[in-house]
C-alpha cells in the first residue's frame, strides 16, 4: 500500500521535501498554516514584500536532484548573480567603495526572491498527481506513536479558531519554520536537547525602488555591505532593479534612535551615501518608522526524529542568523540528505531517520554557530588590512596550487557540498597553516620590499612576496596532506 | 483595589510563592493541574509513593522569611538529618563503607519527603483567607498583555478535556515545573534564550523497606553512595525509617540491563551490600522491571518575566539535575528574592521584575551548571585519594583560619545564602590557591614524612604537614584578600 505523508508547511524547504516526496510515489498531503502566497489578494509574508535570499550551491544541488529535470533551471531563471561584496565605508573622511570577490574562480552567489522561489516550488506540486496542497490549517496536535494527527481550518484568519479534523499519516515532515509546532509535538515523544537564543541585533528591512531612470540605483552584481561594527547595512539586488536593503543594530541602538529620532543623521554618519543614493530622507524616516524592527533568533536541536513517524527540516530543526546567507540553502540541503537516507533503506525507515540525525546535527550545528560568528566578519573583519591579506594570500594558494586542496571555509561552505561539519575541521586545519604563513610572509614581505624597493620597482617586489609566499605554501601542502 | 495575583502549581515552590503573596494581602488564586496531594483517594506524583529531597540552608531560610513565623519549623520537625556521605567501595576486593562529613563545623543536610513538605504548604495556605486554592485545572492560554488566562476543569482525569473559562489577573506566576505552561505562554510575549538538555543518565528509584526490627537497614544520619563512575546508586533516609533510592545509569547502561536481565548480577559487581543489606535479590528484579527508567532533564532560560504581568520561578525558569541537591532549595530561595525586590518597588513592578531577573539569572545559571558538574564528584571524584586530600586542608584552612574567610564550594552552596554567582567566583579564586598549596603540600608532605620517618612517628609526621600547611595557608590568605 502506497505510505501517506504528510508535510507541514509549504515554504520552500517543506515544498520541496513534498516534491521528493512526490517523486517517489508517496501520497503527499501538504499542510500549510497561511494562505497561498500565489494568491495576489494574499498579504505577504511580512511587512515588505520581499524577502531576499542567497541561494548557493548547496541549495542549488538540491533543486537539482529532486528528479524534477527543469526545477532547478526554473529557479535559477529568477536569479540574480552577485560577484562579491561591495563594501562602502570612510576612509580619512573620504567614502570608498571596496569590491571584493566572493570566489576566486569567479563563482557568485544568487540573489532571489523568497516569494518567488516559494510560487515556482508550488507550481510543481500543483502539477503532480499524488500532491494534495491545503493552505489556511493549522496543526494543533500530533501523536507520533499512533500516527494521527489533528489540524484547525483557519476560515477567516490565522488566529480564529475553526473546525478541528484528524489525519492519519504514515510519515511526517515538519518543515514549519523555527517557531515549529511539529517540533513542539515531538518534543513530547523524544527527549530532546534545545536551545534557542534570541541574539542582541534587530532587523529592520527598507524597500529601495529603481532609479528614475529605471536601472538599479548602484552597482547591482553586489551583495553591499556597510560595515560599522555594532550595526551593519547591506542591500541586496533584485530582478526588477530594486535593492532589498536591511539595518542590523542592538535593541538598545535602535532604541536610542526611536528616541532621538535622529535616523538621518545616524544614516549620514555610519552609512556613507545610502542617502540619497539609494533612499531618500523622508523615505528613510517613513520606513525606518513604518517596517517592524525584528528579533533575530538561533536554534538549535537534536534528535530531528521519533521512531519511522516523523521528522523536522529547516528553520525548525535548526533557525539561525541571517548572517552567512544559508538558512534556507542548509533547509533545502537537509531534503536532500534526508531521501538519501531513506533511498538507503528502503524497508526500514526508522534506521534512515536514526542516521540522518546523527549525520545532520553536527552539520547543522557548525553552519548555526558560523552564522553567528560571520556578523563579525560582515560588520567588522572586512575593512581590516589583516582580514584582506589573508584572504588574498588564501585566494592565491588556491589559485595556483589547486592540487593543495585549498579552499577557504566561506567557498566551501557557499560553492561546495562538504559537510559542514567537515569544512570547519578543514578550516581549522588551514587556519593553524595559515597563520603561519601570514606570519611568515608579513615578515619575509618587509624584508623582501625593502630588499627590491633598492634595486628594482614595485613589480618587482610584488613578485618577490608572491614567490616567497609560494614557496611556503608548497611547504605547507605536506602539512596539509598530512 | 487589591491586586490578584494567580500562582499556577501547588508544589513546594508555587506554594510558597502564593503564601508570600497572600501574607502581603494579595487577592491569590492557586490553579494546579493535579489533584489535592493531601487527599488519600490522590494517586502519588509519581510511580512510588516518596521523592525525597534534601532541604537545606536557603530552602529553610526561604521558609522563615515568609513572615509566618512557625512555618519553617513546622517543616522541619519532619526532616531527617544527614550528616555526610557514606561512601561504599570495594577496595582490594574488600567491601569498604567510608564517612565523610558535610560540613567541618558539623551542619548537616535535612531529608525530607517532598508529599510531606507540600502538605504541610498546602495547609497553611488552606488557612490563609485571601487564598483560593483549585486543583485540576489546566492552563490553557495567556494573554500577558491583557493579563486573562485560560483554564480547563479536567473533571475526571488530567487527559480528558473539560470546560474552559476565563480569569483576569494583575500577575502571574509560574510555578508549574520542567514542563511550565506558564513558560510556553510567556516565551510568545518575550523574546527568550531557552535551553533544554537531557543528560545522558536515567534514574530509577527503589523503595527500601525497615529491617525486620522496625529499624533503619544501614547508619540513617548519611546520604549514602555507591560511586562507579558512569553509574552511582544513592540512598537517603526517610523519617519512617525507610529509605529511597536511586540507581543513576545511562541510557544504553539500563538498555544493556534490560537485555541481559542480570540486574542482581550488575549489583553485585558495581554496588556491594545493597543486596542484601537493603533489598532482596527478588525484590530488586521487581522494582527494577516494575518503577520508570525516567529521563533527567536540565532547563535554563532568560528573561523571567513580561512587563509587570508575569513571572516564572523554580523549575519553570531553572530544572536542574538532581546531584547538587539544590533543585528545590533554590526554588524555594526565588520566592525569597522575588518578593524582596517586590518589596523593594512596591509601586513599580516592571522594575522589580526586570531587577529580578537581571540578578536571578546568573545565579540560577551558575547552580544550573554546578548541579550538572556534581555528577563527577558524587560519581567518581568522592573516592579518590586527591580529592579526600583537598577536602582535608580545605576543612583545615577553614576551621583553623576563620579569619580567611575559607569555605568549600559545597558548604557555600549548601549552609549559606551567597549569590550562587558569587559561590563559583569565590571558589574559582580559591581553587587557584588551593591548587598551588595543594601542590606544596603534596611536594612537602613528602618531604617532611620522608625526615620525620627517620626520626620521630607517625604523629609527628602529620603534624609536621599540617605545620606547613598552615605556613603556605597563612601567606594565602593575603592573596585571598586582595
């Protein structure tokens, strides 16, 4: 008898475990709490209407294996590729705009819409036969051991209370986001190690609209970042020319500017020439007032699973901070990972859940601590001459030594499919080697410039570091290999 | 107008907190989900018909101030005093049972039966007459801005549904355990750090009967262990002159057991004398097969409260293992501090609550972490010849240099009411000490036994080392003092 599986939650990471799902023949009940996004009548998700994502590699090479042979082109049609990061900071009183590659080889990132991917995904749900898609329900009770299930038809909204109907199921599939109540019902049936952390930075989201002209209003193949330590703005390019542009600050920051009311000026002295040029003054103050400030929060959990009943994906197994562009590309990841494992065992889907816990809590327990960790090196480390150094010195060692199997943790983590767990051993490894050769090489650079700035020009001295730097990295490759 | 002040839970800590209240003439309704404990007809909390705790210096110090004057002596008239460890080894294949006091100055900790204690609550709220006590009802929503709940009368079991009605209220607190409704509720009003772990140990408890003469079985003015590192068996004393006790194992420990079915066998090896000195070999199958294997779960979260509407306290806000004895002592001490800051801010409780939770938190935290800590010590450290060393000279440095201020960690967290912060960074300042002296000593210790070896005795040569301990301790104290 064909097994029924029901997934909770139809956004981009639950549509596509229904996609899998689907392609493997299950029943599929899909089972989502607002309404259809599709629906034009529909307030969007949040305040703005726009959510803008980063997919990656990860994610893309989810899309892909899905057996679906189009999705991932479909998806990737609506993308917008960023080279690197543009920061824009003062530097001596003057505004600079500093590029900087995300990828040596020139691979990118792709700035999309969330509503956009999420439509696509529903698209193909829709067009399948064994797919039964059902919005406005609200799940107010699981038991993982008998298989049922008890979900609300929200009639007229979210919060009213409506009729209640059970659903027996095979297999669950919670992918409803990190307030979860999938997660919250399993919890009852597994005892389970969480934690959640609310950290001290809001966010508050501002709409940038096209230029009179009608072409985006700065550079657009960048993910632009201005970088003030405690608070950090970044802007996002768009399909239809606009930026998605976001504020991080601490609560007490953003209280101190509710109470001064002084945005503009805040703007003006942190944020060099994000007024005019992207937003104006009164625009500024409008949205600054009118968009919500939003809390941040970082989850993490284990087991993922009860039994061979059910099992949670995404924002509800592990939420975590915006801050290295991979929540959804590690929620889309975990679908993949998971049909892995249950293509292993085909019989005993108990085993494959056991398995993909174990294997998926490291994982996603290293990408939820490097996102906390990258606000740093977004809002700080990239306007210091150290942080640039050694990302040239690693950008070289990958360059021209590719048989050393240097990468650096960030291109690993955005343009490969390692574990991530496995990337930050890797990392660290690389990191002990590299400290060594920035040392090294600091050192031997000054020699060496001060030896060539005598006898030859700055080429010159340019290629003397460069050998040196070789040299040890060669060196180092045993280490590494080691 | 009189304020109302909803508790809900009816254990030792919600019942304390709704006396405290009520002697502050609060309008105070109490809501428990159980049934009136002090009924016969009542099922126990739990499978067996005792969990005991240890009460001791901040718990009977939380009683007394709750401005009831016969309250904390009520309750201790059914304490059971423990003096210190028994420790029951094998040493050279020979069964050892090896006394360490508490307290150098001879304070003790008090067994006592949590139904009792309860009891003994309940009835002192019972006679208070601005104090509604309800039992059997269930929380089943918070409004903590509008300050009304949701309540169902659950008229024949805790499972069954029943009527739900609405109750207003000017503060809420949460006293209702691990689990906390009152918590679920509040953690949708206030962003939350929330952290739940469960240990990998499950303990099962035993019931160990009088001896034929009506007596107690083994010494009762002990807490006596059974120290085998990844598992431990414990026994405290109760006034009927039973005891409970407790076998803490792993997971995959007890799993092994339940395969083998050698559980007498397992006893034997691990824990000498307790078959059959308190239990038959039939005996312990029975209760072994028959009690819980149940799970140990540790809670830590922050901030406590919303506005001025709502708190949590004791396990709500902070379950902790049980190997530090503190659980429930520290529950106990919340209600102490709550009201002091209540006290403190009669017309703003925002502010007390906020100040509650700033100071509460670290303390909660540190006990949180220290009970989790213990395991080792009560587990393994106990028997080891390093450790009796340094609880020597620390019961030395303390009985023979007062001025020093000396004090274990233990006997701070246990016979004073410091901040528990403020225990761990006074232990942490003297561990530094200690270890150096320690570490003298040791290398003196050898020395002096070695030149009084030759030519006095045995006497001579302790002396000789307590000599010198008091010289390095003397110079010590200056360091402790800055």
């Amino acid at each position: 008898m064909t097994q029924k599986v029901i997934v909770v939650g139809a956004g981009p990471v639950g549509s596509l475990a229904a996609l899998y799902a689907a392609v493997r023949g299950f029943e599929v009940e899909v089972y989502e709490l607002r309404a259809d996004l599709r629906d034009p009548s529909t307030k969007p998700l949040n305040f703005s209407n726009s959510i803008n994502l980063a997919l990656s590699e990860r994610g893309i090479h989810s899309l892909r294996q899905s057996g679906l042979p189009d999705l991932a082109d479909a998806v990737l049609a609506e993308t917008f590729p960023m080279h690197g990061r543009m920061i824009h900071v003062r530097k001596n009183g003057e505004y600079v705009r500093q590029p900087q590659k995300y990828d040596a080889r020139g691979r990118s990132l792709l700035a999309m819409d969330r509503t956009g991917l999420n439509s696509t995904l529903l698209d193909y749900l829709e067009a399948m036969p064994n797919v039964k898609l059902v919005f406005n329900h609200k799940l107010v009770g699981v038991d993982f051991q008998k298989k049922v299930s008890w979900f609300e038809h929200r009639t007229k909204s979210i919060e009213e209370q409506g009729d209640e109907f059970e659903i027996s199921f095979d297999f669950m599939i919670g992918a409803d986001g990190a307030h979860s109540a999938v997660r919250y019902h399993l919890m009852k049936f597994v005892p389970m190690s969480f934690q959640q952390e609310y950290i001290d930075k809001l966010w508050c989201q501002f709409h940038v609209p096209p230029a009179p002209n009608g072409d985006f209003r700065i550079p657009p193949n960048y993910l632009h970042i201005w970088p003030q330590d405690e608070s950090m703005f970044i802007a996002l390019p768009n399909i239809d020319k606009t930026f998605t542009s976001t504020l991080f600050l601490t609560r007490s920051g953003f209280e101190q500017l509710d109470a001064s009311g002084k945005v503009v000026e805040y703007f003006d002295q942190r944020f060099p020439g994000v007024v005019p040029d992207l937003i104006t003054e009164d625009d500024l103050r409008k949205q600054y007032t009118a968009n919500q400030h939003l809390p941040l929060i970082s989850i993490k959990c284990t087991p993922y699973h009860y039994g061979d009943s059910g099992v949670i994906l995404g924002d509800a197994a592990h939420a975590m901070v915006p801050f290295y562009g991979q929540g959804m590309n590690a929620g889309l990841e975990d679908v993949r990972v998971l049909f892995e494992f249950l293509d292993k065992y085909p019989t005993d889907r108990s085993k494959a859940l056991d398995e993909y816990t174990m294997e998926r809590t490291p994982d996603a327990q290293t990408i939820n601590d490097l996102a906390l960790g990258n606000y740093r090196e977004m809002a700080s480390d990239v306007k210091k001459p150290l942080y640039l150094l050694r990302k040239w010195i690693e950008e070289q060692l990958y360059l021209y030594i590719p048989s050393a199997g240097w990468a650096t943790q960030y291109s690993r983590v955005t343009f490969s499919n390692m574990r991530y767990s496995e990337v930050q051993q890797a990392a660290h490894k690389q990191a002990k080697i590299l400290n060594g050769v920035v040392g090294i090489t600091l050192a031997s650079a000054i020699g060496t410039a001060f030896w060539f700035a005598r006898s030859g020009g700055v080429q010159q001295a340019k290629m003397g570091i460069f050998r040196s730097i070789c040299v040890i990295a060669q060196k180092m490759q045993r280490l590494l290999e080691s």
